[in-house]
C-alpha cells in the first residue's frame, strides 16, 4: 500500500534579504531574513507525494510535465539523508506531483512555494508536527522556502551550527497582527532570469566588496524590521525594506562580472513609490525587489487600489496581482483531479 498526502504552500516576500550563503549545500545563510507570507488563495503551490509506490525511480510531474529537474533531486537527496534513518520509507522511490495556481510564466519565484510544500508534504507522510523541522526541510530544497512554512511573518535565523539544526524560521507575528498589510506585484518581465539566485548569491560572495558592508548592517536592519511588524510602524517597516532591496542589488552590481535583475521598468517603479510617497506627504508603499525585475510594492488595503493604478500606467508593466498575508504551509486533503491522474499513473 502507497502513502499519497498532499499540501499546499504560499510563496514570501522578504523584506530583509537573503543573498549569501556559509554552506552552499545545506543552504545555511550567512544572515537573518525577515518576510511576509503571501495569501495561499492567491498565490500558491500544490504538491501530492506518493511514497511506497511500486516505482523504479523518482518521477517528477510538474505543472502537468514529467521530467527530471535537478533542484528536486538534491532536495530529496537532502531529505532522505536526515530521515533516512528514522523513516525509511522515505529512502524509496517516490512521485511528486506539483502545480502552482499562478503560471509559472509569471516571474513570480515558485521555489518558495514549491519546496515548502514538498516539506510540508513529507512532513505529513510521516507525522512531523514540529514546525521548526519543516523549516529545515524545506531550506534544504530553497533557503528563502524555510519561511514560507510560517502565516504571517517570519523570521529565519542564520543560525551558527554547522549542521544546520538552528538555521530555520520562526514566526514573529501572526496575519493577525496586520491583515491590512497588501503585496501589490508588478510583473514587469515574465520570463525566467538569466541567472539563477543560487549562481548570482556565490558570484556575489565571492567577488563583491560592497556585501561585506551589507552583512555588517543587515542584521540590526532584521531586528528593527522585526520591531516595526511587532508594533504595526508601517513607515519604519516601509523605508527599512526599500533600503535592503537596494542594498542588495547594489551588491549585485559590484559582483563581477555584475549581476542585474532590475529593468527600466522596474527603476521606473522605484521612482513612481518614491513620488506617490511625497506626496502622500507620508511613507505609504514601499518597493521590494527578489532576484528579478518584478516589483513588489507593500502597502495596506486602504492604499493598494490606488497603487495598482499608478503601477498600470507605467509603461512595461504587463499585469498586477494582489496578494494579502497568508497563514503558511498546510497539509490537505489529495484533489479529486490528482487521484484520478494517480490512479492511471500508478496502475
Ligand atoms: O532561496 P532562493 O534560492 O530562492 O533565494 C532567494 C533570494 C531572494 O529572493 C533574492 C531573497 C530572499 O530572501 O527571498
């Protein structure tokens, strides 16, 4: 008899940012990131994994294409060498399925949300409850994944251990502590970028200067952002993240050869959050830039109708999605549409 169990996970938007690793392998950070977890009804992963099924080897079916992909293989290799022993089940072949409810196509990171749910997944075949452990599960696949586990916001600590065991997430507030709290995304570029944050993040450590100045500050950053979410300081919240995005990319710039993921448009946007600002007369959105040219504008309820407009007029912006908070990862009941596929796939 197989194990099938399914689970949903949310992509996060970090605030403070992760760019720099002290393991490559075990994707252990060389400093702390802070995010928000993006509401699972708009933006999300769904993953069904079936273990024990009689199966030669691992299969991957992605977006409804089967095929290898090398990030989920070292994810598993990962997750079998730390529950190999006590859940052997785990050691044999398995079938993922996985889907994301955006298109894929949409430049928005789908590797967030699609390791914490393989996580959250492998958590439930064998009982894991433990939310601090599915944050290490799921780091192993992404860093940035280890916070998408938690609703609301997150923290996930560097940690110092060598194996890792304190490098995971941890929740600092609740969605309710800020549900007016709204992620107004800007795709500016749907395609995939050219090069991928693992290979951007080493070139970065290993050739700029400019990254030592940041992994100096960027710790107190995390601290104060951490205050604001902790007591609702939307501007100081608001001009900490606009400083680390840029923080971060200008490290990007001063790697060598350099990196650049923003576009026109995207430094279009920076200008247009900085004019909306003044003359709001108060700090009411702020920009937020991953490894790409999408923006991410944060902002509250009361203000993200207006700031969808401003971004649809920019030129280049090819659509605006509206994401709230969420409350994380979470297992669920297999669809209906994937026990019909399984029951073809497996017979
Ligand atoms: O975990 P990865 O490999 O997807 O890297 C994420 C890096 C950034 O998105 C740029 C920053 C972050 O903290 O999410």
């Amino acid at each position: 008899m197989e194990t099938i169990v399914s689970s949903v996970a949310p992509p996060n938007i970090a605030l403070i940012k992760y760019w720099g690793k002290r393991d490559d392998l075990l994707k252990l950070p060389l400093n702390d990131s802070v995010s928000i977890t993006l509401d699972e009804k708009t933006l999300a992963s769904t993953t069904t994994l079936v273990l024990g099924a009689k199966l030669g080897k691992d299969r991957f079916i992605l977006n409804g294409k089967e095929g290898p992909d090398s990030h989920i293989a070292e994810a598993l290799l990962l997750i079998r060498r730390r529950l190999g022993k006590k859940y052997p089940l785990i050691k044999k072949p398995v079938l993922l399925l996985s889907s994301n409810n955006f298109p894929t196509a949409a430049g928005i990171a789908s590797s967030a949300s699609g390791f914490a749910a393989l996580a959250q997944a492998v958590a439930a075949a064998f009982g894991i409850k433990d939310k601090k452990e599915i944050s290490i599960l799921a780091r192993l696949g992404s860093g940035s994944a280890s916070r998408s586990v938690f609703g609301g916001f997150a923290r996930w600590k560097a940690g110092r251990n060598k194996d890792g065991n304190d490098s995971h997430a941890v929740q600092i507030a609740p969605r309710s502590k800020w549900p007016e709290v709204v992620d107004v995304i800007a795709i500016t570029n749907p395609e995939r970028k050219k090069v991928s944050s693992k290979d951007g993040m080493e070139r970065t450590m290993r050739t700029s200067d400019l990254c030592h100045c940041r992994l100096g500050i960027v710790g107190k950053r995390a601290d104060a952002v951490t205050r604001a979410i902790r007591s609702r300081d939307f501007s100081t919240m608001a001009t900490l993240t606009m400083r680390d995005s840029n923080a971060m990319h200008a490290t990007m710039l001063d790697t060598w050869p350099p990196v650049m993921y923003m576009n026109d448009i995207s430094r279009a946007i920076v200008y247009a959050v900085h004019e909306y600002n003044e003359k709001s007369g108060q700090t009411k959105a702020a920009y937020t830039f991953d490894a790409g040219p999408n923006a991410h504008i944060i902002t509250t309820r009361k203000e993200a109708g207006k700031i969808a407009r401003m971004l649809k007029k920019i030129p280049g912006v090819q659509r605006v999605i509206m994401a709230g908070v969420g409350e994380g990862s979470k297992a669920v009941e297999t669809p209906k549409k994937t026990k019909q596929l399984l029951k073809r796939l497996l017979s």
